[in-house]
C-alpha cells in the first residue's frame, strides 16, 4: 500500500511537472517519493530475509535509497519554500553521503561491521520478521547527524516561510517533512543501535508527508478550479473588450516560428482562419524599411523584456494597403535571445487617410492665403494705390491751375467727387470680403440681398434671391457660415460655370435653416478627385460641419450645379428653451 502511494504521488507530480515551465519542483518530490517508494519495498524484504549475505545487500541498497530520500528532500524544500540556510542543507547532504563509503566494498559495513546471525521475531498477529545481530559501526551516528542536521535546515526554512506569511504551507508541509525527518530518524537509528527489536518503519512515517502533499495538491487544484473560472469569465470580458476597440491579439514563438492570432487579427492580416501563418508570410506584407526597423525591434534590441510600437503599411493580398499600429512585448531568455513575442494590432488607415488629408487641407490653405495676400496686394497697388496717386496729381494740376470760369470749377469738383466715391466703394468691397460688418449689423438676408446685388452689378451678372421665413438674428456661426457658402457659391458660379444668372433661395422653419445655391452653367463631374479636393468645395464643407449642417453638391456636365445646404438652429452644445 504505501509503495503504491508513494509512486502514485511521484507520478502525479511528474506529471505537474511536464505541464508546467519551471517544473523542477515537481521533479524533486517525485524523486523523493520514489526513493521512499524503494525504501518501503527494502523494508518488506530485510523482513523476511532468511540469511545474513542476503540482509547484507538489501541492507546496503536501503542506506542509498534512504540518503537519496533525505537529499531530495532537502532540495525539494530549498526550492519549493525559496527559503533556509544553505549551508546547513549541503553540510546534512555531505554527513550522509561520506558514511556511505563504508556500503561501497564488497560486504557492506556501515550498520554492521560484522554480522553474528539472522534473529527471527514473531508478532502478536503470528507473522514473522528478521532482525540482524552483530557488531555495530560507530560510524553510522555521522549519517544520522547528516539526517537531523536536514531535519534542522527544513526547520529553519519552515520558520523563514511563516515569518515571510506563508503561514499554511510553513506550517503543513514543513511541519510534516520536520516531523517525519525527526521520527523516521530517531526510529531507524535506535533499530540500528539494537534498542528498538523491529524492522524499519520510514516508509510509514512517510505517509504523513503522502497526507501533507495530498492536502497541498488538493488545495492547487480547487485553486486551479477557481482560476480556470475566473480566467474563464476575464476571457468573455476581454474578448468583448477586443470585438469592441476592434483589436487583434497576437503571439508568435520565435523558437517554433509559430504564430498565433485572434479571428480579428487574421481580418486584419487579410487571411482566413485556416490559412497557415509564420513570421516569413507575415513579414513578406511589410515593405522592407518597415521590416527591417520591426526585426530590430524584437531581435537586435537589448534587455529582458522590450517594448515596442510601430505603425506601418500592409500590402494585402488582393493588393490593397492597409495601415495597422502594431504594440507588443518581447519576453528573453537569460542570455538576452528573443523566445516569445505578444502584442495587439489595429487598423488605423481611417487615422492616416485623415491626417493625410489634414495635411494636404494644411497646404492648400497655406497657398490660399498667400493668394488672398496677393490678390489683396494686386487690388491696393494696382488699382487703389494708381487710382489715388491719379487722383492726387490731377488736384495738384487744379490747385495750380484753377479753371477761370465757375462752372468749369464745378464740373471738375463734381469729377473728383465721383472719383472719390469710387475709391470709397473700392475699399467698401475690400473690407466687405474680409468681413461683412452688415451681417453683424442687419442680419443674414438684407447682408446676403446686398452682395447679390453688388456681385451682380459689378459683374453685369443676374442673382435672383428669394428669402421666406428667416429669422432676422440668427446665431452668429450659422449666419456667417451660409454667408460664406453663398459667397463661395456665387464666386464659383461666376469663375466656372459660363452662366449668365443664379439662384440664391434661404428659407427656414422651426428646427433649420436652408440655403440653395443653384446655376444652368456646364457644371461639372463631383466625382473627381480633382474637384473633391478643390479647396472652395472643402471650404464649405468644412463650414457647415462645424455648425452641425449638412451639405449636398449635385451636379453633371453641362447640366448646371445646385449646392444645398441644412444647419440645425438648436446647435448640440446649446442648451434649447422649453
């Protein structure tokens, strides 16, 4: 019975072992319970030994057995509690194994120096068993000095552990490994000394460590038990977690090249879930800047553990790109050699299309306004500025020659009064583009109505505007932002179009605004990106966004051009009264 405990238990722990990375632990008690499990089966045979030669020989191979059970016991508790004094486990070690000296000639003599006879002692139950008699080896105290000198070490360590608050396991295992060294000892060395007239019984003391560890793996696997549920229940919730930030995981064993992904990861990767997967495909998506800086990243960078993050481009299969962020730890072995990559990847080619597009609005802005400066600059120089200095030569002629007759005088007064009225409305126009102080000051219909019929004028060019239901003040935002799109709109219209006239229409209701600007000029095809990317056409886009609008361009060639616009008049950052 107990040899089979003994081996089952070592076995189970082999087991543990096999499964587990730093299974050494495991291995060490299974040592342990095997070495017992020959002791145990020593025992029985000294038992019935019926001459000395053969209690001789299972007298030896018991002392290695019971030295191997004491020394693997010792290094079961150094590694399992990471606790003790060292020194005293190799000084018990070295005080058994140098007695053992004595069992390696050819009659082994570290109990017996020499055998006189095979006693045979009868139980209370009527079985038999047989117990040597003969001289005794002083010696053999050396090898149970060693054995209570283990006994201390684990003591120690015990004690070590408890203070350190592992109180249980202290307490459990190595109370029972103290008091199995200590009675299993004390018992086979007073056989030994002849004072006790019995087998040896270690294999019995024994069962209290079988219990101890029985209880300790009983309680790692409710443990486990309640782990797996938990680990379980964090798994729902961080794969809910992933499936809504649309995350793929990833791993990849650098040992076996295998990788191992999520189903989203794969939808990343533009692959299915049976298609075989290695870094040698995967790295063939990356272009080779790229690949070579995520190489780096894993394998050339120093330290135990690395992080790293990258955005780069993938060529998919069907030959699209698609921009993934790529973030993950790179876990080293204790040379510093990669063995293990994990990290998580997402598609950001929605993030670098927009700033792609942030940064080509960026520059086309920069330009316009160098081009508003230098058509500003055009109109104050060559129109303004030759216009007034004109002006100032023509008075200094006047000043210098007057006119003798008075109505001449007149005439030319008047002349250069409407010179001057000119130049006033010239700069009118300049500061009205730059900004409409009537919008401010009479609101979006008579300051829309007012540059229709300016543009128009100055221009020869029919504007037909029709306002119903506007309110007179609106928010500030949504009346400039229509005020530009018109202004946009009417601009296009009279550079693009070819036609002779244009329809302005605001209207209005009690949730929004509208605006209509439409023309029968040639129009032009909106599904070119030459014309999406025109800097009028985001403008306004960009304008109605802001306020929460909408805005549609329909238009074909040779069809016209109708520009639409709704903006809300309850603005979702303004409270609305009741």
């Amino acid at each position: 019975m107990l040899i089979s405990a003994c081996i089952t238990m070592g076995l189970i722990h082999i087991g543990i072992g096999v499964r587990q990375k730093r299974g050494t632990v495991n291995y060490m008690f299974a040592i342990t319970a095997f070495s017992f499990a020959a002791f145990s089966a020593l025992e029985l045979a000294m038992m019935q030994a019926r001459n000395t030669s053969q209690f001789l020989e299972l007298q030896r191979w018991a002392d290695f057995a019971g030295a191997a059970g004491a020394l693997s016991l010792a290094s079961f508790v150094w590694m399992f509690f990471a606790a003790g004094r060292k020194w005293l486990a190799l000084l018990g070690s070295a005080l058994v194994c140098l007695p053992l000296v004595f069992d390696l000639t050819p009659v082994p003599k570290l109990i017996f120096l020499e055998i006189t006879g095979i006693r045979m002692v009868e139980t209370f139950g009527g079985a038999s068993f047989a117990i040597a008699e003969g001289t005794r080896n002083p010696w053999v105290a050396v090898y149970y000095l060693g054995v209570f000198t283990i006994a201390l070490f684990v003591a120690d360590a015990s004690v070590t552990l408890w203070r350190r608050g592992a109180r249980r396991r202290a307490g459990l295992v190595g109370g029972t490994i103290t008091t199995f060294i200590l009675t299993a000892g004390l018992q086979a060395a007073l056989v030994d000394a002849g004072v006790l007239p019995t087998p040896y019984l270690v294999s019995l003391f024994y069962l209290i460590i079988l219990a101890a560890m029985g209880l300790e793996l009983s309680r790692e696997v409710m443990q486990a038990a309640q782990l797996t549920a938990e680990l379980r229940e964090s798994e729902l919730r961080l794969n809910l977690a992933v499936d809504a930030a649309q995350l793929g995981l990833w791993g990849w064993n650098i040992e076996n090249d295998e990788i191992w992904t999520t189903a989203q990861c794969r939808s990343l990767l533009g692959i299915t879930t049976t298609e075989p997967l290695d870094s040698g495909n995967f790295f063939s998506m990356v272009d080779a800047e790229d690949r070579a800086f995520m190489q780096q990243d894993i394998i050339e960078l120093p330290g135990a553990d690395t992080q790293f993050e990258r955005e780069c481009p993938l060529q998919l299969a069907d030959g699209t790109i698609r921009w993934i962020a790529v973030e993950g730890r790179v876990e080293r072995d204790r040379t510093g050699q990669p063995v293990e990559v994990r990290g998580v990847m997402l598609d950001v080619s929605r993030r670098k299309e927009a700033e792609l597009a942030a940064l080509q609005l960026s520059g086309q802005l920069i330009n316009a306004q160098e081009l508003e400066r230098s058509r500003l600059a055009f109109e104050l120089h060559d129109d303004l500025n030759q216009r007034l200095a004109l002006l100032a030569v023509e008075l200094e002629m006047f000043g210098n020659k007057p006119p003798a007759v008075g109505s001449a005088i007149t005439g030319r007064m008047q002349a250069f009064s409407a010179q001057v009225k000119k130049l006033s409305s010239a700069v009118h126009r300049l500061a009205h583009e730059l900004h409409p102080a009537k919008l401010e000051q009479l609101g979006l219909v008579p300051a829309v109505r007012g540059f229709c019929r300016e543009l128009g004028a100055a221009h020869e060019f029919d504007i037909k505007f029709e306002s119903r239901d506007v309110p007179r003040r609106l928010p500030e935002d949504i009346a400039l932002c229509l005020y530009r799109v018109i202004q946009e709109g009417l601009q296009n219209v009279l550079k693009h179009s070819g036609a002779k006239a244009a329809e302005v229409e605001l209207t209005a209701n009690e949730k929004e605004v509208c605006l209509i600007v439409s023309d029968r000029g040639r129009g032009f095809d909106a599904s070119r990106t030459i014309y999406r990317s025109s800097l009028g056409l985001i403008s306004m886009r960009e304008r109605v966004r802001l306020v929460h609008g909408r805005l549609s361009i329909q238009s074909r060639s040779g069809a016209g051009t109708r520009i639409e616009v709704q903006v809300p008049l309850a603005q979702p950052n303004q409270s609305t009264s009741p």
